[in-house]
C-alpha cells in the first residue's frame, strides 16, 4: 500500500535537515582547515568527522515514516515498525576521550559520516527535485483556477503556461489531478530507494547486530553458570560437608564407648569419613574458592600458587573485576598451574598480573578494546608447549592449553603461548575488563 502523505514526508524532512547540513559541513571544514596550521583546526576537523553521528540518530528515526506501512515482514521476519538499533557499541570505560576513541574506530562512524555528506551535497537537492515534479508542478495545475481567480485576468501556471479563461483553468487543474495520481508511484519508488540507501549506511549490519546479540547472549549465559556454580557450591558447604562433619563427630564418639572388637573399625571408618570430608572440602575449593569470593582475584592467585606443586613467586597487585571475569581469570591460572605441574618439568614458576590498555608490553593497544586484564605465568621448564603466540593451542599440555584458552575466549579474552624448546614457557592472558 502506497503512503503518498508519508513518502512526501520523508522527502520535505530530507531537505529541512540537508540543507542546514550543507551549511554547517561547509562552515565547519572551512574554518578546521584555515585554523589547522595554528593546530585550533584539529579539534574542528575531528568534530567534522563526528557529524554524521547526530545524523545518523535523526535519519534512523525518520526512516519509521517510509517503513512503518509493513510493520513485520512475513518473509524475513523482520519488524520495521521501530528506528532500526543503534550500531554503536558502549565504550568499556566513562569519559569523553573514551567515548571518542571508540567512536573513531567503529566503521559505523565513518559511514555515518559519508552518508551526511552524501545528503548534505547530494540527496537533498535530489528530494528538492523530485518533490517539485512530484507534487510541486501538479499542484500548481490543480489550482489553476484559483491563482486565476486571485490575478483578475491571466495567470501563468508554474511559469510555463498561460491560462486566461476558466475553461482552461478547470481543463488545466483535471490534468494536474491525474499527473499527481501518475507522479505519486514514481514518488513512492523513489522514496523507498531513498530509504533504502539511508539504512545500508546508517543502520547496523546484519554481522554487527548479530555480533551484539551474541555478546549479551553470552554473556547472560556466564552469569546463569556462575550463579549456577555458586548455587552447587553453597548447597555442598551447607549440606553434605556439613552431615560428613556430625557423622565424623558420630564415630569419634561411638569410639569411646565401643567394646575393643569394634574400635578397629570405627576407627577405620572414622579415618575414611576425615577423607572424604577433605575430599569435598578441596571439591569445593575448585567450584569456588571463598578466598576468590571475599578478597578477590590478587588473594585467590596466591591461594592457588602456595597449593601448586611448582614453588611459584607472585608478584600480582590488582582491584576487584566482576565475578565472571575474576572466575574466568582465577580457573585460567589454576590450569596454567596444573600444567605447569604436569607436563614442564619446572623448577620454579613466576605469575605476574596487571590492568591496562593491553599488556604491560604494549600489547592490545590501538585496537580499541579498551581496558583489559593481564595475566602473565612463566615457568623455567623444558619448553615447546605451542608455537609462538598462537591463541588455540594443541601439543604439549593440549587439551588443557585448549581448555584454557576455551574458557578466555567466553569473555572475550585471548592466549598466547610463548613456548621455546628448552624453554622457558610464558603464558600470557588477557581479559577485558
């Protein structure tokens, strides 16, 4: 169903916002370029570039007139009865030199900022046109015989035609009525290409949405398996460790009282109950250390390096992170240290840690991911673990490298395995954070 009302809309509403927009581009990048070289003008250009932002949010909402006609298509299932979503993501941290990093490295900036100029020096004098063929010169025609009526003698419609006797005026004004019911597909066509291209620059691509989506599934899904694992833990420490505890304290007690036959083995079994209640007490160290819970991820990796069989040295300084991340971390490390133990022949082994735009050694930077956590475990064993800084690993301790590198990656976060032979072997963990 055609919308005459709300193409023509969309059109007026393309030149009432191009044409300030020309001036303003105009303005701007004249005055950044003549301020450059006294370096007034960078901050101008840079504020040129991000134009089209502005931009973007009122063509995405105007983009509603051309679409709302079809609220849901049936064949793509897809809704058009809102403003197509915003593809610019969240920056990591508060601030404007955060928001404007992140900003001038999205390619949704950029094409923001072709699709202003492109309106500001082109579409809008397009609309322009084709509004004043579209409606324009067929409403001048179909009120021919009033501007006849108001000139008292002879009128010129639209310039080009001169109508002096109201049989002209009214044959002049039925001809303007059926050129403006012929005009108005052509209008209806224009407008949605129109429209059309509006949203290939605008709106968000399909991999970027679906990338948003899956982010804030996986992430919805970590939460629900920390929740989940804190849940098993608790129920663990409140219930069964609790009855081992009084069946322990039972059989200490029927020792005392037992006849000499049976203190042998209520003895035996007293011995056997301490070892399963330590056994679910280490069970539930490794769902979820309660060091981790109450003083975080420095306290809970020192925990973790005084139970490895490697002597470890720690030098790690760091504030609390969210729970998944501080989780994902403190399990990384305890693996690293697993295979450290396992499979390096080490002495000794080293785990330094820090939070930063990448890694201490600059790693990270310029990709504009913001702040990350790094994690840094070294040990002097005998090396050729995995190649050089691959981040999904397989060799020398290769399902557990791969395991860990499994469990960085749900967040986001990446491996990279320096692994010489002879060594020495350096993993190397980073988290956003």
């Amino acid at each position: 169903m055609i919308r005459p009302v709300a193409y023509a809309g969309y059109l007026v509403g393309g030149v009432l916002v191009g044409a300030p927009l020309s001036v303003g581009l105009l303005v701007l990048g004249a005055v950044g370029a003549a301020l450059t070289p006294v370096l007034v003008g960078l901050p101008l250009l840079g504020l040129l570039a991000l134009t089209g932002i502005p931009v973007g949010v009122v063509e995405r909402r105007r983009l509603r007139w051309v679409d709302a006609p079809a609220a849901t298509d049936p064949a793509e299932g897809t809704d058009h009865s809102r403003s197509p979503a915003d593809p610019h993501r969240t920056p990591d941290e508060p601030g404007l030199a955060a928001w404007a990093g992140v900003r001038f490295a999205e390619q949704a900036t950029w094409r923001e900022l072709a699709y202003a100029v492109l309106l500001a020096f082109v579409l809008w004098p397009l609309d322009l046109v084709v509004l004043a063929v579209a409606l324009g010169i067929p409403g001048a025609m179909a009120g021919a015989p009033v501007q006849l009526a108001l000139s008292g003698g002879d009128t010129r419609i639209a310039k080009l035609w001169l109508v002096d006797t109201y049989g002209t005026a009214f044959l002049c004004a039925a001809c303007g009525l059926l050129l403006l019911l012929v005009l108005l597909w052509p209008l209806a066509l224009y407008a949605r290409g129109r429209a059309a291209l509006a949203r290939l620059l605008i709106a968000p691509r399909e991999a970027e949405q679906r990338l948003a989506e899956v982010t804030e599934s996986r992430a919805r899904l970590v939460a629900a398996f920390e929740a989940e694992r804190r849940r098993i833990e608790r129920d663990l420490h409140d219930g069964a460790q609790q009855r081992l505890v009084a069946l322990s304290m039972t059989l200490g007690l029927a020792r005392l009282d037992a006849p000499p036959e049976l203190a042998g083995r209520l003895a035996a079994a007293h011995r056997e109950a301490d070892q399963v209640l330590g056994e679910l007490r280490e069970l539930i160290h490794g769902i979820h250390p309660q060091v981790l819970a109450d003083y975080g991820i420095a306290d809970a990796i020192a925990d973790a390096a005084d139970r490895s069989a490697v002597p470890v040295q720690v030098d790690v300084a760091l504030p609390r992170f969210t729970e998944s991340v501080e989780s994902a971390a403190y399990f990384a490390v305890r693996e690293a240290l697993a295979n450290v133990g396992r499979h390096s022949g080490a002495d000794r082994a080293w785990i330094s840690a820090g939070c930063g735009e990448g890694d201490r050694r600059g790693r990270g930077r310029g990709r504009g991911r913001g702040r990350r956590l790094w994690i840094e475990v070294r040990d002097d064993g005998r090396g050729g673990a995995a190649p050089s800084g691959t981040r999904r690993v397989t060799g020398h301790g290769g399902s557990g490298l791969t395991g860990l590198a499994d469990r960085l990656a749900v967040l986001d976060g990446t491996l990279a395995v320096d692994s010489p032979p002879g060594g020495p072997t350096v993993l190397r963990m980073e988290i956003p954070c």
